[in-house]
C-alpha cells in the first residue's frame, strides 16, 4: 500500500499530530518517531511523541529523545491525526492507546515496513522491502523537499543500523547504503551511533544475557533461550534490557531459527523469532496472532513456558 499522495494530503490539511510507535520500542520505532516530529514540526504543526515504554536507555543519544512522552495525559480531542509508525496494528502501542482510539475519532495514518500490516486505513504507506521505517520516511523527505538536517540523518542512519544489524541482514539492498551514504554527509557520526546501540551495554544487561544463555536449548537447527520474571528481579534488569537476545541464539552455527521468549506475566511469554535463511517466521507469528518479517518477527504466547516451547517447536518443525 504505498498511498503516500494520500498521507501528504493529510498532513497538507491537519495541524495537530499524535505520533505512536510499537511498546518495547528500536532504533527504528523511536528513530522514525523523532523524524517524523521534526519534519512536521518544520512544516508548522504541532506534534507530540508518545511511547508507552519511554525511551531505552541505550536509545537515549537519539536528538529530542526527552520530548517522547510515555503518557497520553497531553492528548485532547483537539488531535486530529495519529500516525503509527513501525506499527503493524493499533495494538502495538499498548492498551492506554488502544483506549484513547476507542474513544475519539481520529483519523489514523500507518507509515511501516511489516509484510504482517494489514491495517485498512485509506491512509498506508507500507513497503516490506524498505530496510526500515526510517527509509520510507527518508523518501518521504525527498518528495516534500524538507530538509534533512543533522539530526535527522542522525534518526534515520539509527533505523538503518538497527533494523539492518549493522548492513548485516537480508534486508540489506543497494538502496540502504545509498541512503546511509548521503545521511553520512548530512551530519550522521556512524562511529558514535553504533557504539551507542552496540557497545554501551549496563553490567546489569551483561548479568542477564548471561542467565539467558544458560537457559539454552537446542534441538536440531532450532535454538531457544527465555528470560523469567525472576531473573530481571535478579539483575535488577527491565524488559528493554533483553533486546538483542534472541541473536545470540540466532549467531550459533548451524541454527536456522532462534527463539527468545521473555515473560512479561505468569503466564504471558513475549516471543521473538529470527530465522537466518529459508524459514518465513512471520508466518510462524502469524498462527499466535503476530507478525513481522520473514526473518524476524514476534507474538505473545499465553501458557505455561514448557507448553510456549513445545508449541512453538512443532510449528517451526512443521515449517522447516
């Protein structure tokens, strides 16, 4: 759905905007949130930011990052657009906006990157194949004429380095690194954005990845590790600190899929799922009501950990 003369109408004839990103948010949710606020921002509208789990810290070198509120207490009826950006659905951002929706009528714009997105608004600008939510804005830009300035380049070589792995995964194409190329010259310092998101890690996080990995299991190409509510109360770790996780298990050699849960409740596990080369794991998601990506995608199982497991084991068998 690549509607964008649709969303550049809307934001031509609204004036105030509510951006939202998915809970538990990335480079690429939080990067894309910033850029789009500055942009309108510099079109003369009034923006403001929100995300239920705030800002990571390891996100927080991100320009205007302090300006993410994690309340909805600001909003008023007098809003008129809400954009979901990295957003497959509107549950992504959590229950207080699914009841702030369910109870205004706002118009609802969707700029996202998930194959999963099946929202239905005339209002989508949704391209799978961009590299991150951060690139489809980046043409936006281009289309508009806005200028990208430091802290944009900034923003947006974040959604690239994270939702690439750093260049490394298979939604690497020519275009990411045309882009990165020209978001180098406008301002963005790739030496200090990667040791912010990849060596900058809290001894505490450190503490829990080593727990994490003495939960691994391994059977054929397959690899899970879980993160339990008791070891975050051990190492004083929140859920923010088990992003990455999941590629510990994905690196081992010879694992094709590697599955993270992190318990969020006594019997709610939130999974994370990575394939490396031929196995569609939005699809797998997809059975459990989430989404994602063919090589990277998530849902929440709600049963008993060995139950997730043995589950999620025979779809992934059956897959394969």
């Amino acid at each position: 759905m690549n509607n964008l003369d649709n969303i550049l109408d809307l934001i031509g004839a609204n004036q105030r905007f509510l951006i939202v990103s998915h809970e538990n948010p990335d480079c690429d949710a939080l990067g894309s949130t910033i850029v789009m606020a500055l942009v309108l921002r510099e079109m003369g509208k009034d923006v403001i930011m929100y995300n239920k789990d705030g800002v990571p810290e390891h996100l927080r070198f991100l320009p205007e990052y302090s300006g993410v509120a994690d309340s909805l207490d600001r909003v008023t009826d007098d809003v008129e657009v809400v954009m979901l950006l990295d957003c497959a659905d509107i549950s992504r951002p959590g229950e207080e906006f699914r009841d702030l929706i369910s109870e205004n009528d706002f118009t609802l714009a969707f700029v996202d990157h998930h194959a999963s997105n099946g929202a239905s608004s005339e209002y989508c600008l949704i391209d799978e194949k961009a590299s991150s939510t951060g690139v489809i804005l980046y043409r936006m830009i281009k289309r508009i004429g806005a200028s990208i300035t430091p802290e944009i380049a900034e923003c947006l070589f974040s959604t690239i380095v994270g939702d690439t792995g750093s260049f490394r995964y298979s939604n690497t194409c020519s275009e990411t690194f045309t882009i990165a190329a020209e978001l180098v010259d406008r301002g963005a310092d790739p030496e200090k954005i990667s040791r912010y998101i990849y060596d900058n890690e809290p001894l505490r996080k450190v503490m829990l990845r080593t727990l994490a990995m003495n939960t691994l299991e391994v059977s054929g190409k397959i690899a899970f590790l879980h993160v339990s509510s008791e070891m975050l109360e051990q190492t004083g770790t929140e859920k923010e600190h088990t992003e990455g996780i999941v590629s510990m298990a994905r690196s081992i050699e010879g694992i094709e899929v590697a599955v993270f849960l992190r318990q969020d409740s006594a019997l709610d596990w939130k999974v994370s799922l990575r394939s490396k080369q031929y196995v569609d794991v939005a699809r797998i998601a997809g059975r459990y009501g989430g989404g994602g990506h063919r090589r990277a995608a998530g849902c929440v199982i709600s049963a008993p950990l060995d139950t997730v497991k043995r589950r999620l084991l025979s779809s992934i068998q059956e897959a394969m």
